[in-house]
C-alpha cells in the first residue's frame, strides 16, 4: 500500500501534463483564423508544423526517454514548450510591415513565419510529454487494465482542455476583422507561459520512479528491438490510423456542415456541431476511467471499435435531408440549438467510441516491452503524423467525390483497429527477453 501511496503526487503531475498537452495542441486550429483572414490557404498551416514535428521528434523522444529517464525528459519539454510561447508571442511584435517572399503574388510577412516556427517548436514539445505520459502512467498503473484506467483518466482531463482552448482562444478573437492579430490572444500566450513555468517548478521537485534508467543498456549487440515484438507492429500501424480517424471525422464534418448549409451561418454551426465531438470524447474516456478496473482493454477496444463502424456507416447511408436539432456553441450566439442532417449525429457519437482508442491500443502495445518500452513510445509519437496524413487524404476522397463517401476511408481505418483488438494485439513475441 505504501508503493501505491507514494506514487500520488508522480500520477497527478503525469495526468497533469497530459492536459497541457491538449491545451497547447488545441491552440493551432483556432489561431488559423487569425492567420487564414490574411492569407486564405494559411488556416491549417501552423495545425500542420504541430504534427510535422512528430514525426521528426518521434524517435529522438524515445531515446531520450532511455538515456536521461522521464523525469529530465519531461523538463526538456517544458522548456522547449516555454520558448514556443515565447517565439508565438513575438509574431505579435515583430515582422508586421516586413515581406519575406509572396505566394500568388501574395507577400507573405515575417510575423506570420516566426509564428509557424512557434508552432513547430511547440510541437517538439507536446511529442516529447506524450512520449513521457503515456508510458509513465502505464508502469504508475503497473500496466494491464490499471494501467489503460490511468492512462484514460489523463485523457479525460485532455479532452476538456482540447475542448475549453479554441472557446477561449474565440472569445478573445471574437469577430475575425482586418485588425485581428495575434495580439489578440497574447493574455492565452502568458498564461500558457506560465503554465509551463509552474509545471518546470513542480516536477523538478518530485520524484518520479524511473523503471528502466538504471537498467543496463545495449551496447548495439542486442539482436532484439520493440520492432521485435509482432503487436507492437501492428500497434503502430493501427495509432497512426487512429490518430488520422479521430482528427479526420470532426475535421471533415465541420467542412460538410459548412457548405450544406452555405456561407455565414454554416461555418459557425459546422464548428459548433465539430466542438461536441470533442465533448463526447471526454465523456467516453471519464466512462472508461470507471469501468477499466473490471472491463479489459481489449473488450473496451474491440466494443468501441464495432461501435464506431455502426456509426460511421449509419451516417453514410442517411439521406441529407433527414434533418435534427443538435446543441452547439459559437461565440456569437452562445448556446444554442442548430438544425443538422441526422448524419452528424451519429458522427459527433463516434466521439464516444475514438476516446478510448489511443490508451487502448497503446496499453495493448507496449504490454510485455519491459526494457523496450521507451523505444516503442517515441515510435508512437512519430505516427501522431497520421492525424495529418489521413484527413488530407480523406479530404482528398472528399473533393472528387463527396463528403459522405470520404468516410469510407475512415470505416476502413476502423475496421483494421477492430482486427488489431481481435488478433493483432495478441503478444507472440514472449520468447524474447525484456529485463
């Protein structure tokens, strides 16, 4: 009992930056608006350096894991997300009357690339705490279905972060005008700044159990690797499919709401309607949260996983004109009841079904890694990358087809996750030794 108590404070702070995490990522899409009212192909372009940076940090992260332990990684990473903030802030002050180069005849000024550079530095920093938190609350759990409970909890308080940002960031911005800047949101940067300030303070103060940093290292000999183990393979594979499923969905529906309903009021029900998807992801990790004590993760995959194709494939098949009144939220009209196709419905419920994804398939994949475990963690965060991939190409499905057909791209992505719960997470790698 003593062992369990004394990990309090290290699983607070681990779920603790598990929502800072969501906090600083959820900034990039809203601040597009800023940035698409001065250049309209720039909406998505800093979301885009977030993920780029994934895959570069991906694997570095994982070293860094094995060779400086969680603790001094974690510290890199704040700092690293302080300067972000700091970079970010300064696109405020600096480069505004100055063109680096023009795009369609179009110049492009200073400020908005000193800000991409934020953005990219940020998201070095948000790869590197997910490399740290999602292994460190697996062990804190001693893995199996504690584990994936903790894991859960940290996503919970991830998804209201991810949910309460861009209404922060869009009540500061308010209406998008001419004079809209970045300037507008500076007092979300200082407090970001701060956040990451305190988290600094905090964690160099605690002590944080460090499993494999006394273990003995390779010395290259080693014939074996995480990419040893078959289900951590094809964990892999099916996170980075996740990954593209849960930003793809919303992502798109936001877009097919928009234009079914045309211009003015369509962009703001599309993001309103998008926003409660966010919502239900909380939801659903809170209910996992609860039952991940007695209900393995694997039944909690593969449930959710059949649960989303009924979803997705219900919402494909509706008609447009069967129409529902859905609850949403926009800065200009606060709370209120929107008029819908019904198929957004069903898509906004997936929200309930991908919340419980990424914990699961990585409580999964890295079950029975022991030593090889930080490696496998820097692995996953170079796939994050799919939640840039998958919804350009289902964007792309989109514009030669149509909305609705593009989400057969996503039933597939959920049926490879379906038949990674059933089979592919399965370890037939036991032969290989791990301590």
């Amino acid at each position: 009992m003593e062992k369990k108590q004394s990990f309090i404070v290290p699983i607070v702070v681990m779920i603790f930056i598990f929502a800072m995490i969501s906090f600083v990522t959820n900034m990039a899409a809203p601040f597009g608006n800023i940035w698409k009212n001065h250049y309209e192909w720039a909406g998505m372009l800093g979301n885009l350096m977030n993920f780029l940076a994934y895959l570069i940090m991906g694997i570095p992260a994982g070293k860094m894991l094995s060779k400086i332990g969680y603790k001094r990684t974690a510290l890199v990473a704040l700092a690293v997300g302080f300067i972000g903030m700091v970079v970010q802030y300064l696109s405020s002050l600096v480069g505004a009357e100055t063109a680096t180069f023009s795009v369609k005849g179009e110049p492009v000024m200073l400020n908005f690339l000193i800000y991409l550079l934020g953005a990219f530095i940020c998201g070095f920093c948000v790869c590197m705490l997910n490399t740290v938190v999602n292994p460190m609350l697996n062990t804190l759990g001693g893995g199996g279905n504690r584990g994936n409970q903790l894991i859960q909890t940290g996503g919970t308080l991830n998804s209201l972060t991810g949910t309460l940002t861009p209404l922060l960031v869009g009540a500061m911005i308010g209406q998008v005008t001419d004079s809209t800047a970045m300037s507008d949101v500076s007092p979300l940067l200082f407090i970001a700044m701060g956040v990451f300030a305190v988290a600094f303070v905090i964690i160099l103060c605690v002590k944080i159990p460090e499993p494999n940093l006394n273990r003995s290292q390779s010395d290259g000999k080693d014939k074996y690797s995480a990419w040893s183990f078959r289900h951590l393979v094809l964990g892999v594979i099916a996170i980075f499919f996740y990954v593209g499923i849960e930003v793809g969905i919303p992502a798109e529906l936001n877009f097919y709401l928009t234009d079914i309903d045309g211009k003015g009021t369509g962009a703001a029900i599309g993001g309103a309607i998008a926003a409660v998807y966010w919502l239900l992801m909380m939801v659903g990790r809170a209910a996992s949260t609860a039952i991940s004590s007695k209900v393995s993760t694997r039944k909690q995959l593969t449930f959710v996983a059949m649960l989303a194709i009924v979803f997705v494939v219900v919402a494909i098949c509706l008609p447009s004109s069967i129409r529902i009144s859905m609850p949403g939220y926009s800065v200009a009209d606060g709370f209120k009841m929107f008029s819908v196709p019904v198929s957004a419905l069903f898509l906004v419920l997936c929200g309930l079904c991908t919340s419980l994804m990424w914990g699961g398939i990585f409580n999964l994949s890295v079950e029975g890694l022991g030593k090889y475990t930080e490696q496998a963690s820097g692995i996953f965060m170079m796939m994050v990358v799919g939640g840039g991939v998958m919804p350009f190409i289902q964007d792309q499905i989109a514009r030669v087809s149509t909305y609705m057909t593009s989400y057969w791209l996503v039933v597939a992505m959920l049926a490879y996750i379906l038949f990674y719960a059933l089979v592919g997470s399965k370890n037939v790698n036991k032969d290989i030794p791990v301590e």
